[in-house]
C-alpha cells in the first residue's frame, strides 16, 4: 500500500462488491422463501469480512451491525434454516435488505467524507429482537447487549468436503507454541497484509493475545510484509491444540483465502555421533515431500485463477487521452503535406501501414480496458422491483435479457439512473393495480417487465417494456393541454402525445406518492441518454403495455465517422446515423410548404437540410448537382443532409467542446464535439439527432 487512500479505496471498493452479491443472494433466496446452506455460508463469510474489515478501517458501528448480523447466521449455519420458522423468514429478508441500504448508505458517507452515523441503537435492536425469535427466546430478551457467538465444539467433524488437510510436522517455530496453521491468500487478491490482520482479528474472537503469536507480527502496520506473505503464507501458531482447532473454522471463511495446513512443531532430533574410524552408511535417497492438499479438497496444480487488478478510473481516461494523441500524431505524419512529391516511398509506406495496424491495436485494447457488462446495474432494478411490489402491492417480476452486454464504465454509470426511472415508471403506471384487473385484460396475473441489452456493434440498445395498462392518448393530452404543452384545437398523433411524456416536468399521476408526481417526469430519462450522445423513443398500445427504447453509443471516446466537406469547412457524421449517400438533381426536389425542400427515398418524402444554409456558411454548393445527398436517421427521425462531397470514414477521437463553448447553447444547433485530423485540421462532430430538431423549431 502506497497510501492510506488506496487503503481506504479498496476497502469500499471490496465492501460495494460484498454488497452486491450479498442482494443478489437475498433477492434469489426470497423467491424460494429460504436460504440453502451455501447461502448461508456465503453469507456469514460476506458479514465476517465486512466486519473485520471495518475494524481494521476503525468504523465500530459498521463492525458492530456486522458482527451481530454475523452472529445471527452463525446460529442459523449451525442449526440450518430449519431454526428460522416460516413466520421469521420475511422479517428475516426484510432485515438483510435493510442491513444493506444501511452499509451502502454508511459507504456513501465514507466516500464523501462525512461522519457516520453512530445512532444504531434501533436498528441493533431490531437484530437483536429476530435473533431471539430464532433462538425461540422471549422477546424482552432482545435488548441484551450483543454477544460473540459461542465456538464450535474442537470434537465437531468439519464438512467432508471443507475438512483441513492432516496436519504434518515441522521443525521451525516457537516450541511453546507448537500448534501451527499456515494460510495461504488467492493470488493476486491484493493487501495479504491486511488480510491476514482481519484473520487475526477473528482469531482474538475466542483466544486470548497470550496463547497464540502469528508471523509476520507487524502486517497491520507494515504493507511490506505482504511480500512475505505471498512468498511463505501467513503463519499462526498456538499454545493449545483445540484453540487451533477453533481457528480453523474463522480461516476458512475468511476473504480470499485459497488454502490452509496445519502443521504441529517437533524438535529437530540431535545430530548422531559417528565414531572417527567407522566408515558412513550410505546415505537414503532423500525425497522431496508432497505440497500439503489445499483446503477444499482441490490440488492446488491444477488451480486456475485469473488475475485480476483494480485500475482508477482516471487512469483509464489518462490512457485513452494519451490513446488518441497518438492515432491523431500518426494520421499527421502518415499525412504530412511535406511528403507529397518526393517519388517513391514503397519503405515508408509499409512501415506506415504497419504502424496504423500497432495503433489501431492500441485503441482497440485501450477500449476494451474501459468495458464492462451492464449485469451489476441490470441487477440492482431486481431491488427496485422487489420493493416496489411490495409497498404498492403489485405482483410482478422482473426478466433480464442480454446482462453480458459490455458497454463504457462511464457509461454504465450514467444509464443506471434513466433505467431506474423508467422501471419505476412502469411499476407506478404500467403494471395493473390488481391481479383481477389483470385477469379481466386475459393477462397473467404477474406482471413482467423486460429489461434487455443488444450491442450493434456500434451502440448498444436498452429496451424496457412491460405488459400493463399501456398509455392512455386522452389523459396525456388532457394533461399537455392543462400544462400549456398542447393546442386543444390541434388533432395530434398517437406518436405525437407520447412524445408529451418526454417533456420536463410532465406527469398524469393526480397525486404525489413516494414513486412519481412530484415534477420529476421522463424528460430526465431524455436528457439523461442524450448527454451520453443515444437517443429515447417511446410505444405503446393501450391495454397492452409500454415499450422505450434507448440507443446509447458503446464509448464516447473513440468512433467511425464519415468526414464530409462543406465549403472550407469539415464535418464529421457517425457511421450508425448514416443510411445511404445519393447524387440527384434539383428535378428530384419536391418543394413543400411546411418542411420546404423534401426528396421522395422508397414511397416516403424526408426533409432536406443545407448545411452551408443552416450553419451560415461562406461558401460551399447551392445547386443540388455539385453536391451529394445524405440520408440519415437518429432514434425516430430521418432526413437528408446537403453537403459538398465525401472525403471518407476514418475511427477519429471525440474531443469535448470547450466548456465556454456551452454559453452559445452550440449543442443544440446539431453539433456534439470535435475531433484533430490528420492535417492538423478541426473537423466538427454532428449530432444528427439534434440537428434535425434545431432545423425544424427554428
């Protein structure tokens, strides 16, 4: 460890993660209304680490909560989960959830900064108050101070498949301490010094500071002894056998431990004395002992383990900022002007090649660093389902589709919100308040919503749809009229009244409820995918429920565009908005008296846009002869651009506008950001979508 910050960033790194897999656990658990015995360990191993770990960090009310959380399911692993009757079991559910809304809360303040919060006394009460259920102790009895948990008997055999290697003997160590067990971490799990101080933690739990040492002795304080540890393990030795006996237990569900042995300390027997004239006995092969089994059962060769390391997301951007310097200083020496004319370049040219090849390697590597699966997000609408169908009294499950998808880190972090919204949205309009209701439509009477990924190979697609009530076309106009959004004079398309959903502050719910109605309506859902650069479009068929689609680009940091000229001026457009590029001729123009100038593409009319017109330019093509047609299309919106000619597709990198940029409202007149070609040039990134609305609310 470097700092007591990459301490502090790997503990609430690896207690975020205990958390999430802690959910999911629950979540499927409470499905079947029980916890499996592998539940139940995992559990009490999550709540242990947890618990060591925050002592180790000196937050005693997260210790606490975790330890007496840890207590309850050291009774329930002993006695099953027979122990815990049918009628405990949702308290017991409900509990956990609330145990971790807590730490997660807890975490949040830790990141920030800020104190925690000490007052527990309530919620330790309501711990304290189910354990004693479970013990079947009267309920007065809940408010006594917690207690560790009392020891597994040293005679109770460990499972078959978890018994400890036969402990073997060694020659080194403190004879007053011969009982010795050696731990061994998973490779390449990181800070094995501090890990072994949350085991040494556990073990002080039931045996006292006096009656075992361990080595190294300084790995809460010396991050170098974590070198040791990797190299030799982490070595235990105890006064008494039954007290190591005790440990075994705490060792085996301590994190990130890959194996254990015990070994007992046996004097070195004394060197024979040979007599001078006595010829020596020829001295026995000597053989190498075996590696002791790991713990598990498993050998240990044939262990594989992939290696994985924890990268600040910093980093990654420092890299894929340094990524494209690098494609953009190539594209200006492979294009340098001052090459131009010096005859034959057969040698440069192929070290070119080779060096575009290394570089387009690069980025594709830089990229792929930065993608992750949206999986952990998908999962965590499962909660937002769960708790919703209970205070709203709805029945309805979630189904997750395409979970593997991987898309930006910043992205999956972005999208989390919108997605949240719109599964709240369809739990609090969608789903039928009834299950009569619903079987009155000839529906199931358990709602479903889909939550689905797809990648295209250039953005990803999120689908949210769900099987309820669907939009109401009269309540929405009713409302967008009430608001000032809509003209009671004006005949709209069902198209068009949905499109009413996505404007600020628009909701029809009548009265304020802990989900909806209270001025935050789908426009953040809107403005949300379109920072990232995708696009929302909403369906709906009254009865049959509500479908949005959102299209989001799989990174923001490296994309195909299509260079164009306008004039003087370059522009850049997305490889995925582009549906085909034409010469036509002005006979081909159709003039219209609302959207001017139209072209007639497969028995439909789309809209032309000029773009030396729309953007003011000084000079570029007027007559639809000298230029080319473009025909684009972005969520629900197709059109044609005009522009001078083709240069061609190139992957460039997006840079950001400057942000002083953002006082001329320039992301709204169709331009998302810029990129460095290779002569040096700036080229102008469209964003076709907002390009067409600026166009047409001018």
């Amino acid at each position: 460890m470097s700092s007591g910050n990459d301490i502090l960033d790997m503990y609430i790194y690896e207690t975020n993660t205990l958390l999430e897999q802690l959910e999911t656990i629950v979540l499927d658990a409470e499905k079947v209304d029980t916890f499996s015995q592998d539940n139940v360990n995992e559990i009490f191993r999550i709540m242990h680490t947890i618990k060591g770990s925050s002592a180790m960090m000196e937050f005693n009310t997260l210790t606490t909560i975790a330890h007496r959380i840890e207590d309850m399911f050291f009774l329930i692993r002993e006695g099953t989960m027979d122990v815990v009757s049918e009628e405990n079991r949702p308290a017991l559910f409900d509990l956990l959830f609330q145990s971790i809304d807590y730490f997660r809360g807890e975490m949040e303040k830790v990141e920030a900064e800020q104190p925690l919060d000490e007052n527990i006394d309530s919620f330790l009460s309501n711990i304290n108050s189910l354990i004693s259920k479970i013990k079947g102790e009267p309920a007065a009895e809940a408010e006594a101070p917690a207690a560790a948990p009392p020891p597994a008997p040293a005679q109770a055999p460990a499972p078959a498949q978890e018994a400890a290697a036969p402990a073997s003997t060694s020659s080194s160590g403190n004879p007053d301490f011969p009982f010795q067990l050696r731990v061994f971490f998973d490779e390449g799990c990181g800070m094995e010094n501090l890990r072994a101080f949350m085991v040494v933690t556990s073990v002080r739990d039931f045996c006292a500071e006096s009656d075992f040492l361990f080595e190294p002795a300084a790995v809460e304080t010396d991050a170098s002894t974590a070198e040791r540890i990797i190299d030799e393990g982490f070595l235990l030795q105890f006064r008494r056998a039954e007290d190591r006996e005790k440990a075994i237990p705490a060792v085996r569900s301590a994190g990130s431990v890959y194996s254990y042995q015990p070994h007992d300390y046996v004097p070195a027997p004394p060197e024979p004395e040979v007599p001078a004239a006595a010829e020596p006995a020829p001295a026995a092969p000597v053989q190498k002992a075996a590696p002791a089994p790991a713990a598990g059962g498993g050998a240990s060769a044939q262990h594989q383990k992939e290696s994985l390391i924890s990268v600040n997301l910093s980093k990654l951007d420092q890299l894929s900022a340094l990524v494209g310097e690098i494609v953009i200083t190539e594209a200006m020496v492979t294009g340098s002007p001052d090459l131009k004319g010096l005859g034959n370049l057969d040698a440069f040219s192929k070290s070119a090649r080779q060096l575009r090849k290394l570089t387009d390697e690069l980025q594709d590597v830089s990229m792929s660093l930065r993608m992750i699966p949206v999986s952990n997000t998908f999962q965590k609408m499962n909660r937002i389902v769960r708790d919703m169908t209970k205070k709203l009294k709805r029945p309805a499950k979630l189904t997750l589709i395409g979970e593997d998808t991987e898309v930006d880190k910043t992205i999956v972090d972005s999208i989390g919100d919108p997605i949240m919204h719109m599964i709240r949205n369809s739990m609090d309009h969608g789903i039928e308040e009834t299950e009569q209701e619903r079987i009155d439509a000839g529906k199931d009477p358990v709602g479903e919503i889909i939550l689905s990924a797809q990648d295209t190979g250039s953005e990803v697609i999120i689908t949210i749809q769900d099987d309820g009530r669907g939009v109401n076309d009269e309540a929405v106009l009713k409302k967008a009229i009430k608001n000032g959004l809509a003209s009671p004079d004006y005949e709209y398309s069902h198209k068009e009244i949905l499109n009413f959903l996505l404007m600020p502050g628009f909701s029809t719910n009548v009265e304020v409820t802990e989900f909806s109605g209270r001025g935050v309506g789908m426009d953040v859902v809107k403005s949300g995918v379109e920072s990232l650069g995708g696009t929302v479009t909403i369906t709906s068929e009254q009865g049959q429920g509500m479908t949005t689609i959102m299209r989001i680009p799989l990174t923001m940091a490296i994309m195909d565009g299509m260079e164009v000229a306008v004039g003087s001026s370059i522009f850049t457009i997305p490889i995925n908005n582009i549906l085909s590029s034409m010469k036509i001729s002005s006979k081909d123009i159709i003039h219209d008296s609302v959207n001017g100038e139209m072209f007639k593409i497969r028995d439909n009319y789309y809209p032309i846009i000029r773009a030396k017109d729309f953007y003011r330019l000084p000079s570029g093509a007027d007559e639809v002869e000298d230029g080319i047609l473009m025909w684009l299309e972005s969520g629900d919106r197709s059109y044609c651009l005009f522009v001078d000619e083709l240069l061609g597709e190139q992957q460039i990198v997006v840079k950001p506008l400057p942000s002083y940029v953002n006082n001329f409202d320039i992301k709204n007149s169709g331009i998302t950001g810029c990129s460095i070609l290779g002569d040096g040039n700036i080229s102008i990134i469209l964003d076709v979508g907002n390009l067409h609305a600026a166009a047409y609310s001018a």
